[in-house]
C-alpha cells in the first residue's frame, strides 16, 4: 500500500464520496481534477452514478477506468437494471467485471421518462436485488473456480471450499421510506431481500435529521439485518441545492434550513450554513453509531472536504 499522504483525513469512521459522470466532454477534465482532489483524502471508496436505462453507460465506465489508472482509490459504479433484458444486464455486469471494477451499487433504476411504475418496459430483471444475484454469478462465471483443500475434518475425507474475488456489492436504503413503497416494514424487507440477495453495504438516500437514519438503522438490525448502512450526506449550499436534494429524495422541505439559505444574501453565506448543517448532521449520526459517512460531492470538491476537516 502507498505511505498515508499529508492530505488523507482521518474522522474516526471510513469515508466515501459520490459523483456523477460528465454532463458534456468539456466537463470531463474538471471532474477529473475533482476526482484527483477527492482521492487525495483518503476515501474508502468513490462511487459513480450511472444514467437510468444505460444512458450514460459509456460515460460512467470512463469515469471509473480514471479513478483505476489515476488513483490508489476503488471505484464503485452504480449499475441499474430498469428496461434491460436479462442478457443486456448481463453484458453491463461483465463490461464492468472486464475493467477490473470489484464494487458496485446494484439499483433497479427509476422508470424512464415517460412511463410509469409497473409497466412491462422495466425489462427482465425486476427488482435491485436480482441485479445483485447477477453481478455474483457473472462474476462467478468469469472466475474459474479454485478449490482449496481443507484439513481432514473427519478420517479418509477431505473438504474443498471455492475462493473466489471479493467483490463488493452495495444497494440503496431508504430512511424514510422509497416514494413507491407501501409502508416502513417494505422498506425494511426489501432491504432484507437485498441482503439475502449477497448485498454487503448499504448506502442511503438523502434525509435531513440524524434520527430518520438512526431509527431506520436500529429497526434494520431488530430485524436481522447485518450489513453495514452508510448514511448519504449532501451539503446544502445554496436554494437552488436543496431544490435538487428535494427533488432527488422525495423528502419534506425543512422549512428551517430552507429559511436560513433564502434570507442569506451572499453566496460565502450559503456555502457555510450547508457545510455547517452536513457537519452537524454526520457527528449526530458518527455518535449515533454510524459506520461511516458518504458524501454527495455533486462534483465539487471544496464543500465535502470542508465537512471532513471539520469531522477531524
Ligand atoms: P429496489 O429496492 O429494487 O426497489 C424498487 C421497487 O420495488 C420499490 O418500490 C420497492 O419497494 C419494490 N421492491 C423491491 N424489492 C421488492 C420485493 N422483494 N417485494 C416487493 N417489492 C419490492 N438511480 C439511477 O438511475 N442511477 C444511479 O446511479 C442511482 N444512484 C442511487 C444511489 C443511492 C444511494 C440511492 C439511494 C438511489 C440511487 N438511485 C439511482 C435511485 C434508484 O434507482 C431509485 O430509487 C429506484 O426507484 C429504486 O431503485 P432501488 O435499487 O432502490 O430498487
């Protein structure tokens, strides 16, 4: 491993952050220089969203083959399986195993545009948790099986057991319940279901108070849950932020910050009062219990820094 940088920071708990491909080529080289400066830290890993019905395919798998070739840092790409047939997933899964990416976000995706939940486009593979059962067992395919021999358990016979890569899996969680789910308790199965599946982290949704997560997180484990559940947290530096995060999640504006960012005037202002909340908001949750935080960078890198030198 290379010699801990002067610039990796140290929370108390593994840190991540999220970005999302390019827009356009010319956004290309400052996400980049983003990307360079966000490994710099010292993050566990740094995941890439991916364009619901494999718009940006091409584009989020770039993004990661810079992180492998530039960075000491793992790339997890976010993978959705909405409106692909089974051997389309299975084509995305391999592309991705092929590059040498060993984490994934597995999501089933929103629907496309235009078209509503429940209708026949959402392809073959229905749900997250069935793209995680096809990433392991395409990479099970891909990985000829290793036997290792075991010490005798019992005279004249001997055990073999199959070791295979790592590979990560994680999938998303909602604190405060998906848009389309029925009640908390689905939202608790699904994850359940995901788990079972062969998911091994969670990462969330965007909340705003330390206790959606740390109730959902304890209901979790009441319920059998074993993998770790990250908290998602996006600092909120501007109106037009927290519209996009409202957007994104589906949660109730919180009329509290929303009046502290609108009566602020200037720009520096703003900027302070989001850093300031997501920094309050990860020491609730790192004294809560939390494992560790992830961190919407929006492709920025100045504001998800700030909140980590804040947490040291
Ligand atoms: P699932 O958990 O599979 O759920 C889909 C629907 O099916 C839900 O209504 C659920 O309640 C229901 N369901 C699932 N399993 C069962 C079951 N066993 N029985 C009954 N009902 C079930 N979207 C993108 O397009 N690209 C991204 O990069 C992306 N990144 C994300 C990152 C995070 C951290 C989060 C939280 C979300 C992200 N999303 C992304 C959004 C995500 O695709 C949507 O929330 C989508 O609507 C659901 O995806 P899912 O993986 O949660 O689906």
């Amino acid at each position: 491993a290379p010699a801990t940088s002067s610039t990796e920071l140290n929370i108390g708990v593994p840190f991540s952050f999220e970005v999302y491909p390019p827009r356009n080529p010319d956004l290309r080289e400052a996400l980049n220089k983003t990307i360079l400066e966000l490994a710099a830290t010292g993050p566990d890993f740094i995941s890439v969203t991916y364009g619901a019905g494999g718009s940006s395919r091409d584009a989020t798998l770039d993004c990661v083959k810079f992180i492998l070739a530039n960075t000491d840092v793992e790339p997890m790409a976010h993978l959705t399986c909405v409106a692909e047939s089974y051997q389309g997933a299975n084509e995305l899964v391999r592309t991705f195993l092929d590059a040498g990416v060993r984490s994934f976000l597995a999501l089933r995706g929103d629907p496309p545009e235009g078209t509503q939940e429940g209708e026949d486009f959402l392809g073959d593979l229905g749900s997250a948790a069935e793209l995680t059962q096809l990433i392991h067992r395409v990479q099970a395919e891909r990985e000829p099986f290793v036997f290792e021999e075991e010490p005798r358990w019992h005279a004249g016979a001997t055990r073999l057991s199959q070791k295979r890569e790592f590979v990560r899996i994680g999938v998303a969680a909602f604190p405060n319940g998906h848009p389309q789910s029925r009640s908390k308790t689905q939202d608790i199965d699904v994850l359940l279901a995901k788990e079972a599946a062969g998911a091994n982290l969670a990462i969330t949704q965007l909340f705003f108070h330390a206790d959606d997560y740390l109730s959902f997180a304890q209901k979790a484990k009441e319920a059998g849950l074993t993998m770790p559940i990250i908290p998602g947290i996006m600092p909120v530096i501007s109106p037009g932020r927290l519209r996009r995060m409202i957007e994104i999640s589906g949660e109730e504006m919180p009329s509290d910050l929303e009046i502290a960012l609108e009566i602020e005037p200037t720009t520096e202002g703003q900027r302070e009062i989001g850093v300031e909340h997501a920094v309050s908001l990860a020491k609730e949750l790192i004294a809560g219990g939390a494992p560790g935080i992830h961190l919407y960078a929006f492709n920025q890198s100045g504001p998800v820094v700030d909140v980590l030198r804040r947490l040291q």
